[in-house]
C-alpha cells in the first residue's frame, strides 16, 4: 500500500525525494556521527511502500524533518501490523487559506531562528570580568604571565561570535573582543612588533563600530596615536589624538578625553608647535575636572599621575625656564601620585618616565646632580622596556653636549647609562610604551 501520508508531507514543502533524503541523511549525522547513504531511491521506496517501518535513527530523522510528533504522522507502520486508517481526504483549502496558514508558519520559523543563541546573560558577564581583571593586571603584572590569558580570551568570544546570538548579545561579544584586541595590540607594541599593533588596533576600530561603542573606538585612536609617538611621528600622533576626541559621536564618558587631549598635547609639543600643545594641555586640564568614571580599569583607564606625566613630557618638550620649573613640578606630582596609590594600580614604566622627565629637566636647570639622583632611581631596575630605552639614550645625547661635555658627574652618568641599555629590553612592565 502506498505510503499516501509520507508523499503530502513531502509535497507540502515542495521538496524533491533527493532533498528529502539530504535533509535525514544530515540529520542523522547530527545526532549519531554517522554518514548515511541515502538517495531519492530510498525515499521513493517509503512512499510506495515498499518500506513501512525504517530503522530507529531513520525514523527519529524523518520525524524531525518533517516536524511531526510520532511516526504514524508519517504513515510509517511495523512490519505484521495494520497499516494505518486513512482520513477521508480533506477539500482542498482555497488559495488564501493556504496563503494564511504559510505567513503563519513563516513567522512561526522567524521566532525560532531569533531564539536561538549560543551565550547566555551568565558567559556575557564572566568574559566582562576577565576583561576587567586583565586590564587591572596589565598595569603592574609582567607580560609574560598575562600573554596566554589573553589569547585564550580572544579565541573563545572569536568562536562564539562564529555562531548564532541575538543582536544585542552579538554587540556585547563584539565590545568584549575589541577590549581584548586592545590588550593584544599593547603587548604586540610592548614588544616592539609595530606592524602587529597596527592590525590588532584595526580590529579594534572595526569592533568599535559594529558594536557602535563610543569609548572603545576613542581607545583605540589613542593607541594609533601612542603607537605613532613611539614611530616618531609626532604630526600623526597628534592628529590622530585629536581625531579620537573629535570624530563620530565624541569619545564617550570617563577619561578618555583628557588621554585623548593629553596625547595630542605632547605630540604637539614633540612636534615643535608650542602653542597648540599649551593650548591643548589646558583643555586636558578642563577634561580631567569634567571626567567621570570610567568603564574600565587599569590599562584602559587614565589616572591623575599618567596625566601628570603627561603633562611634565609636554612642558619639557615646550622649553625655556619657566615652562622647565613646570614640568619638574607635574613630573614630581606624577611620581607622589604613583608612590600614594595602590600597589596593584602602580605602573613601573610610567614612575620611570617620570623620573627620566625629572633628570632631564634637572639637566636643563643645569642641575646634573639632582639629575643623577633621579636616574639612580630608574638604574635600579633589571630590565627595561623599549620606551625606557629610548629615553635613556636620549638622555646620554644630552649629557654628551655642551655644557655637559667631558665634566665628571656628567661622564659617569652616561657610563651608567651605555651598562643599563646593553642589558636585555624584554617589556617586563607591560604598559610601557608610553
């Protein structure tokens, strides 16, 4: 007896016996692994009846394909048994009615396919806390410790965002791997990698705007620009900065701005255009006053010292004797700030830089003694990251011009200077460069 049951079914959704029998084969494959050889024969044999009762795996298939609740639905029947009643077949419904009940089952497969997800409110809120630890510990952990977290990190939310979400979590995943492709983009530039930076910082700015997130696209400009301090392009740094605090719908809450201002400040300064970097400093100032809190801590965050050390960079670069007692001032108040604060949320590299700021600038006062007492302070250290480095040669240039020339104190600084910078330049303080 032909199975009359199984063929309306197939007609219903205007599938071919091939496509009938692609959909059980991929959905017993689904659920045991293996790859059945199915084709149109075998479908075709079903609806002639010439099998009445497939195995298991095949029936469970055919159900789940055709989304009926049992077999007999199907017209499917041991062997021995009574074949099933058939219904008096039904008139045939009218063209809207068909139409009616198709609008109906497509919104019913709409609200299925938008319920489907693969995270949950409770995956969301634990990759935001792993994003918040490391960010914290990126500050004063050494990078070698945080590497792997970080990787595993991104390659988990990666595989998610491979699947199926709602939109709102989709933005939520997408916020959370461009917070972590920040991170990668600091260690890549901590190591001196620059090209690694650039492609991590441009996955940040492509999370930034799908995800539509202010703050996270302001961050990431201030890395472009951090990464093109350290290049020493100073004009694009300073343009990138300003861009970062200019461009879309602003940089957001917290103290993104004055990063942003204080960035272009010192580049400004390094650049040679004094003016624009007093002028930009001051609105730094006025943005530090207005900030609020931030959504992040630690390496994504901008602290009062940073800004002092900012600041003391930018006025030393600017020059003269007045401006030079200010820097030695905001670079001091950097170094009290770090000292003050909490141990975990003190950043080696940037108490450092201020001291190398301090000898400096004690050094143009022509105060060589004070500068050696300051540089005593950063000798200590066993390693140094790149940025240190460049300060500390810098430094020896200086010392190595007049007036400094062949004086004593000034010789045997620059001697402690060549053994400090021969030993190995691993980032052991992960947030330099500065």
């Amino acid at each position: 007896m032909a199975n009359e049951a199984l063929r309306r079914h197939r007609n219903s959704q205007r599938w071919t016996q091939t496509q009938v029998a692609e959909r059980v084969c991929a959905q017993v494959q689904a659920a045991t692994g293996r790859d059945p050889e199915l084709d149109a024969n075998w479908v075709s044999r079903l609806e002639r009846g010439a099998i009445t009762w497939p195995s298991g795996d095949y029936r469970a298939a055919l159900c789940a394909v055709f989304q009926v609740a049992g077999e007999e639905e199907l017209g499917l029947y041991p062997k021995g048994s009574a074949a099933p009643e058939e219904k008096p077949a039904e008139e045939a419904p009218a063209d809207d009615v068909r139409s009616l009940a198709a609008d109906t089952e497509l919104s019913a497969r709409l609200t299925r396919h938008a319920a489907e997800t693969n995270v949950d409110a409770l995956v969301l809120e634990q990759f935001d806390a792993d994003v918040e630890r490391l960010a914290r510990d990126f500050v004063s952990r050494p990078l070698p410790l945080l590497i792997p977290d970080i990787r595993t990190a991104r390659g988990a939310v990666f595989r998610l965002l491979e699947g199926r979400q709602h939109p709102s979590q989709t933005r939520h995943l997408y916020v959370v791997a461009g917070w972590l492709s920040g991170l990668a983009a600091h260690v890549s530039l901590d190591l001196g990698d620059r090209s690694a930076a650039a492609t991590h910082a441009r996955t940040v700015l492509q999370c930034a705007e799908i995800s539509e997130h202010s703050s996270l696209r302001a961050w990431a400009r201030s890395f472009q620009s951090l990464a093109a301090y350290w290049a020493g392009d100073y004009r694009r740094a300073g343009d990138l900065a300003q861009a970062g605090h200019s461009e879309g719908r602003g940089p957001g809450a917290g103290t993104i701005k004055a990063r942003l201002l204080s960035l272009e400040a010192r580049a400004r300064a390094a650049e040679g255009d004094n003016r624009s970097a007093l002028r930009v400093l001051a609105l730094a100032h006025e943005a530090r006053s207005a900030a609020g809190l931030d959504e992040l801590p630690g390496v994504f965050s901008f602290p009062e010292a940073k800004q002092c050390a900012y600041a003391g960079t930018t006025l030393l670069a600017v020059g003269g004797d007045e401006w030079t007692r200010h820097a030695i001032g905001a670079s001091n108040r950097a170094v009290e700030l770090y000292h003050a604060g909490p141990e975990g949320d003190r950043s080696p590299g940037d108490l450092q830089a201020a001291h190398l700021d301090l000898a400096t600038a004690y050094l143009a006062s022509g105060q060589v003694e004070r500068a050696g007492a300051k540089l005593s302070e950063v000798f200590t250290a066993e390693m140094f990251t790149a940025s240190i480095t460049i300060r500390l040669r810098n430094l020896a240039a200086l010392l190595g011009s007049e007036p400094y020339r062949g004086a004593p104190s000034a010789v045997d600084l620059r001697t402690h200077i060549h053994e400090a910078t021969v030993r190995p330049a691993l980032a052991d303080n992960p947030t330099e460069p500065r």
